[in-house]
C-alpha cells in the first residue's frame, strides 16, 4: 500500500532519532535504527482567512494535515473547533491572571480522541485499508468505533476489561467488534501489535498508521492559537497518557509560527499525570532522559499507560520550552474535577481532574507564572467516568411536593447558596 501523493501536503515519513526518511504509507517504524516516523510536509503558503473560511471543525485546518483535499466532503464525524473557555472563576480561585479552558469534551464522542480518528481513518482510507482498529483505554474505542460506523466500515477495538462502565457502553452500542481483554492497556497494546501483523487490511490507528493519527493532536495547538485571536498562549498544561498530544500540541504551534500565522514567542508547555501511572512525571523529577515503565494503578484510566510511546519526546518539549511536569493523587483528581465543575460548570472526566490538580501543584510550588495567560486541556466529558466522583456526592433525599417540606428540609433562606 502507498499514499504518495495521495495525502495533500504530506511528503514522506521522516524518523525521530536519525532523520532518514521514506514514503508515505503505513510505516511507524525507521528501517534505519527503529526510531518512531512522523509526517513531513510541503506547506503552502496559507493565510488566517483561507482558514477561517473553512468549515467549523478540524477540517479548516486539512492543508496541515496528512489528508486528501476533499476530506471535508467524505463522511467523517466533523470534530474539532470546540469551545475555548475563559476561565475567570477557577482563576480567581486559584490566584491566576488569566486562564483559559480548552474543552474537548465537546467533540462528536465527548473526547479529544476524535481529532486523532479522523485524520487516522483518512489516511488509512487512502492507504485501502478495509477494517479501523485500536487499543483502547477506552475514549480511543468510543471514537473509533463512531468513525468506523459513520464511514460505513468495519471496526474492531480491545479495552481492558476493568475499564469504566460507561465507556464500555458507549463503545458497544456502534456494533463494531469489541473485545475486552483481561490485562492492562500495555497488554492490549502488545495484542494489537501481534494481531496488526497478522491482518494486512487492519488499520490499527495507534500502532501501523500512528504517524497519522498523532497528527490530530495538532489541531488542538491550531485552535488555542486561532481562538486566542491568531496568538500563542504563555502557558499551556497538558495531560499525559502516551505523550503524543502535548508533543503535538507543541509542534502545532511551531508549525503556525513558522508559517508566519502566529507571531514567533516563547511558550511553556507542562505536563500532567496521576501519581499512579506517573513514569513520564518520575523521568522529568529523577532527571532522566529514558521513561521506565510502571504498572498502573489509578482512577485516571484513559492515561494509565505504563509504557508511553512519546515519553521521551515529552521531556524533550518540556524541558526545551522550560516548563515541568507533575503528577496528583487519586484523591486530588477527585477534588480537582469538583472544583472545575464548581467554579466553571464543567464536568470534566478524571483527565481534566490530572491536569486540574497539577495546575494547582505547578502553581503552589512556584513552577508555573499565575500572571502568564496559560490555557489548559479538558480532554473528555465526567459523564464518562462517575464512578471517580459518585462516592463524594452527596444526593439530597427525596421531599415532598410542598412549601412545607422545601423549607422543613432547609432549602429556603440560609439554606440556598
């Protein structure tokens, strides 16, 4: 299979560690010295009103992007272009000048992970593949899954079995092939690996098309910047799982500065992790420049990656940038996702409760400028994880349907905040 040509303004695969290049197609690994391949391009020349004219999701951004020019025609679930939220009540609590809140629960499966699909299942459609597949720790599979189904092709997505019963549900209900597996993520991922060897027309879209799918990330960087008013933030806290999407992150802003679409400053970018799968936020405290794989154990499921692919990239964006990375405990999270919801009504799952409680970390120990406009990531919807905050949520028992009772139960006067 190939894609020469076949993907807009992408030229070849170039790899990571030594450079050497090849052509586009589903490779990830270099023949060289086995470093991870990313997509390299051909820009044009491209002006913010070309892109402000495009249509209000990622596909604005198609001429960035490994994807055919008539992307924005093909059925696909239209992600992208969610709300930048200004988030003065969380600021003022937390003693910032000026934060933003970038909410991907907003997107078509409530989770930045239909950025990633969508570009992975164009290009794997381009490439002929036949059947769309993942590893999941559960958001992958919901986007996946929903993709597959739109585009009227087959999908096939594995999850740990203890995962969230709601992403489990949600994943089912589009009538793919799912497959939950006794073992952590890693273990999935050792399974798909065999298993894309195995199956010529599989298009695992975090393992033989990655270099694609990472590219999805991207357009979160693209959006801050275009929302901000074709700016780049200071600061910017992004969640950790397999690293890819701060990695991105940070080369989507490079990619608009050196277009000329952004004005060339410095920014920061931190990373966010639970202290139970934490090996990228260890790496980053010990000094090291090699991520040494943990066994998970937290409530943050969608970023419990023992092993992440782009850790060591990570630390090379952080450290190149001068930001930092930390990690929260469970019980943080828990904490962090009330007080998001309380000071902003939003809801955020047990990632945005990572990168919530690592903000107030960064910031409590002097790591991170509350003066500096700093935007954060809220990468998936709380109604996907309530079984982290079910337990600390008091339910009011049930009253009568009377004045009486309202105010017997101290609803009325003093009782209303």
């Amino acid at each position: 299979m190939t894609a020469q040509n076949l993907l807009g303004n992408a030229t070849c695969l170039s790899c990571r560690e030594c450079g050497s290049t090849t052509e586009l197609g589903p490779c990830y690994a270099c023949a060289e010295c086995f470093g991870p391949l990313e997509v390299s391009y051909d820009f044009p020349e491209l002006t913010r009103d070309v892109i402000e004219a495009g249509p209000p999701n990622i596909w604005r951004y198609a001429a960035l992007l490994p994807v055919p020019q008539d992307i924005a025609s093909r059925p696909t679930t239209e992600p992208g272009y969610t709300k930048l939220i200004r988030a003065d009540g969380l600021a003022a609590e937390l003693g910032m000048r000026r934060l933003w809140i970038k909410d991907d629960s907003g997107n078509p499966t409530h989770s930045f992970k239909d950025r990633v699909v969508a570009v992975a299942l164009a290009a794997a459609t381009e490439m002929g593949f036949k059947v769309l597949a993942c590893p999941s720790t559960g958001n992958l599979a919901n986007a996946v899954a929903a993709a597959a189904a739109r585009a009227g092709i087959r999908s096939v997505v594995m999850v740990p079995a203890n995962l969230e019963e709601q992403k489990i549900i949600t994943t089912a209900v589009y009538g793919g092939t799912f497959v939950t597996v006794d073992g952590t993520y890693d273990d999935v991922n050792r399974l798909a690996s065999e298993l894309a060897g195995e199956h010529d027309d599989w298009a695992f879209v975090n393992v033989n098309v990655r270099p694609y799918y990472a590219e999805g990330s991207k357009t979160l960087g693209f959006e801050i910047a275009e929302q901000l008013g074709w700016r780049l933030p200071d600061q910017v806290v992004v969640p950790i799982a397999s690293g890819a999407q701060l990695v991105k992150i940070d080369k989507g802003f490079t990619e608009l500065a050196s277009l000329g679409l952004v004005d060339h400053r410095p920014w920061r970018v931190f990373g966010a992790q639970a202290s139970g799968c934490a090996p990228v936020s260890q790496a980053f405290a010990n000094g090291w420049d090699v991520v040494r794989p943990v066994k998970p154990a937290t409530i943050a499921k969608s970023l419990a990656i023992g092993n992440p692919a782009d850790g060591p990239y990570v630390l090379d964006v952080v450290r190149r940038t001068g930001g930092a990375i930390a990690d929260v405990s469970d019980a943080e999270v828990v904490d962090s996702i009330k007080l998001l919801a309380r000071t902003q009504g939003i809801f955020g799952e047990t990632a945005g409760g990572v990168t919530v409680g690592v903000l107030r970390k960064l910031l409590a120990g002097d790591q991170l400028d509350p003066d500096a406009e700093t935007v954060i990531i809220n990468s998936g919807d709380g109604l996907k994880t309530l079984d982290a905050v079910e337990p600390t949520v008091a339910v009011p028992a049930a009253i009568k349907p009377t004045l009486e009772a309202f105010i017997a139960a101290g609803f009325d006067g003093a009782g209303v905040r």
